[in-house]
C-alpha cells in the first residue's frame, strides 16, 4: 500500500505542476478534472496505510 500512497503523491504533484505551468488548455482542463480525484484517492490511501 505504502507504494500506491507514493504513486499517488507523484501522480498529484505532476498532475498540480500541470495546471500551473501547463499551456495546453485542454490538458489543463482535463488535469483540474481528475487533481481532486487523486487527491481523494491519496487521501484514502494515507488512511489505510495510518491503519495498520
């Protein structure tokens, strides 16, 4: 679990990094999109690893 946690991290931070430097529109679009969804799952995965 430990790895997903840190696969979500990185993937955040790309998808973050995109919507501040990116200048594709449409990809910014996309990325403001699915960011909250790997934070949520992030965030989730940083539960279940506090858990055990």
């Amino acid at each position: 679990m430990q790895a997903q946690t840190q696969a979500h991290q990185k993937t955040l931070a790309q998808y973050q990094n995109y919507l501040q430097t990116g200048l594709d529109a449409d990809l910014r679009m996309f990325a403001s999109g699915v960011a909250p969804i790997v934070r949520q799952h992030l965030e989730m995965a940083q539960k279940m690893t506090a858990n055990r």
